[in-house]
C-alpha cells in the first residue's frame, strides 16, 4: 500500500496561541513555551498556555493556538504530540488534553471554517492523528472547560494546562495538485482549483459545470454556479443560454435584447437583438398609432381589434366625410342658383320702369280721340246752331 502525503506543510510557519504562562517574565520561561515550539520539529520542545478551568481560581474558559499555513493549501492529515510526563502521569495528560476540536479555516477565527475532529467521551491518546482532508491555511487546536457543564469521567476540570509538543500538518506544499507525490493536476474546472488530494474529485465545480470532477456542462436552460440559476433570456432559435454565463451566445429572438435577451425592443425597433427600425409606410399593426407605432390607439388593443374592424372603420369614416361633402357642395350649388334668380328678378323689375312700347301707342291713340272729340262735338253744335 502506497504511502500518501507525507509532505508536511506546518513545520516552522507562523504560530500564535491564548494566554501564555502568568509571571513567565519573572520566571524566564516565556521563550521556553512559546508558540512556535509546537512546530519546529523537536516533540521535545513544547508550547504551554495559561491554565484554564471550572474553578473560581481559573478565569479562564477556553484556550486555543493555531499555525499559519501562509496559503490556501490541499491538507490530508493533522497529528498532535502532547506533553508525555511518564507513565505515572499518562491518565493526567489525556484528562487535560480531552475534549478538543481541531478546525481548518481561512481566517483565524474557527467558526469561519471547518470542524474537522471533536473529541467525545473517550480519552484521546497523547499521540493524536486524524485524517482531514480539506482545504484551508489555518489549522486551529480549541479546548473549553464552562462552568455548569457535566463533563465525561476522566476529564481534567481544573488548571487544565495546554502542553502541544508538536503539531504536523501534511498535504500538499502547492495548491491545484494532489496524488502520492503532489504532482497530478486538478481538473480544470474545480473551484479555485482545489480538488481532494486523495483522488482528485472537486471540492466544488466553477459556474456551468458539475460532477465528481467537473467536466459535465449544466443541462439546457441551466447555468451558473451548481447550475442552480435558470435562463430566463429568449436566446435565437430558442437555443439554450450559455451553461457558464447565462448570456445568449448566438444573440437574442425577434423583438428581445440585452445580454441575457430578457429585455423587449425599444420603441421603434424590431427583430433579432432589435437591429432593426420600425418602417410604417404600410401603416400600424391594429390599435396603435403615431409615427412608429408606438402609441395605443383609444379604445382599442391588440387582443381586441382585427384588422377587418380597422378597415371598416377607415370605410365609414371615409363615406361619412364624402356625404357631408356632397351635402356641403348640394347647399353651395343651391344657394348660388338662388342668387342668380334673385339677380335676373331685379333686373328685369328694372327693365318694367321704362314705358314698354306697346303702352306708347295705346296712349297715342287715347290722345287722338280725345283731340277728336272736340271736333265731332263742335261739329255737332254748329250744326244745330244753323238749323235753328
């Protein structure tokens, strides 16, 4: 069987832990336990914390150290040496060391990362190993003894002193590898590039991909992160959006933009990714007006107006126009033949004050009697005069 990972990627990195010794100054032992000697390569040489407990003497609760790892790095294993007095004080040891958790984390706070051991009710050795495999650049140590808390049989309460000989962190020395020898690539579109260092499975698929090793694209109508966003643009040909970004690769369906095409045309634009211009030579679609067709028609929408009802609208529109046209000429004609009658009446009452002819003869005649009357009437008398 092939031995794995034997890297070891904590020796000599940053370190830093809780309280140290109190009066370590005085005593000159602050150097002798300090942080850094729980990596450094020598199980002789370890790190000691304040004590910390249930008791009122102890106000202390918890204490912790952690290594910087400087980067994000691939890790397999963690083993801890913890101080060994001899056998007289083994159940001791184990006692003090029970009960603490081991976490992975990109910051220095363990919450912001991974659990990777917690130890339960059965003591731990004091030569402690587990496998974690993660991906993170600090490795933190965490032990708590609260108050009002009933711990297993075995557990050291009081002035629990923290005593890390040595912490060994293995894995891989450069992140994106994994394998015996930390020398086979992760496959491409693992997140960040971080696979298992075991088999070289993701740890997580970057946007449009997914699988054990991230070499299946999202399904149709898919895409993103885990796949876990839905296209919502009208891509050309109804083809399916981009499974990485969403966007329509081959541009959008009639009457859609914007790079998702989930965007409608703007006024006066039409087609594939809108490119072209409304010509309304031809007149408007029914129930919209205006230069481009922009502007719903009163009283009127797409879903209630046909194209027959347009037409015989326009019709009725155009006979009615044409009747009170012909009505205005019909009363236009009229009312100049009334004046042209009125016109010829006056002046034919004109033409009647002049003496007619005719009338001048009949007087002429009237005349001629009347000088002839005379004449008979004095004939008369004279002849009567000489009859007598």
């Amino acid at each position: 069987m092939a031995i794995y990972y034997l890297q070891i990627i904590s020796q000599n990195k940053e370190t830093d832990q809780a309280k140290g010794l109190p009066n370590c100054r005085e005593t000159g032992t602050c150097q002798q336990y300090q942080s850094s000697r729980s990596v450094d390569g020598d199980i002789n040489t370890c790190t000691r914390t304040a004590p910390f407990g249930t008791t009122t003497s102890n106000p202390d609760k918890w204490t912790w150290w952690y290594v910087d790892l400087e980067k994000v790095l691939s890790i397999y294993s963690i083993s801890i040496q913890f101080k060994d007095y001899g056998e007289q004080y083994v159940m001791r040891q184990r006692g003090r060391f029970a009960g603490f958790s081991l976490y992975v984390s990109n910051t220095t706070i363990k919450e912001d990362g991974y659990l990777c051991y917690k130890n339960g009710q059965e003591l731990p050795t004091l030569d402690f190993t587990t496998t974690c495999v993660k991906h993170g650049r600090y490795v933190i140590f965490y032990n708590e003894r609260l108050d009002g808390t009933t711990y297993p049989t075995g557990y050291e309460t009081s002035r629990v002193y923290t005593e890390l000989c040595e912490v060994t962190v293995t894995g891989c020395k450069e992140s994106g590898v994994y394998g015996n020898n930390c020398d086979l690539p992760c496959p491409n579109n693992c997140q960040e590039l971080r696979c298992d260092i075991v088999n070289g499975t993701c740890l997580g698929c970057t946007a449009g991909w997914m699988g054990e090793f991230c070499n299946e694209s999202c399904p149709a109508g898919y895409y993103g992160l885990q796949c876990r966003s839905t296209c919502t643009g009208h891509c050309r040909d109804n083809l399916s959006c981009n499974h990485t970004t969403g966007q329509c690769d081959y541009g959008c369906g009639n009457g859609w933009t914007g790079i998702h095409c989930n965007t409608e045309c703007p006024p006066g634009t039409y087609g594939p990714d809108c490119l072209n211009v409304c010509n309304v030579t031809n007149g408007c679609n029914p129930g919209y007006t205006k230069e481009i067709c922009d502007k719903e028609a009163p009283n009127a929408s797409n879903d209630e107006y046909s194209t027959t009802d347009a037409y015989s609208a326009v019709l009725s529109i155009s006979v009615v126009i044409n009747s009170v046209l012909i009505v205005v000429i019909v009363i236009l004609l009229r009312v100049i033949y009334n004046r042209k009658q009125e016109q010829r009446s006056s002046d034919y009452s004109s033409s009647a004050e002049i003496s007619p002819p005719s009338q001048i003869h009949n007087n002429d005649v009237h005349q001629y009697q009347e000088l002839n009357m005379p004449n008979d009437s004095s004939y008369q008398n004279l002849s009567l005069s000489d009859r007598s």
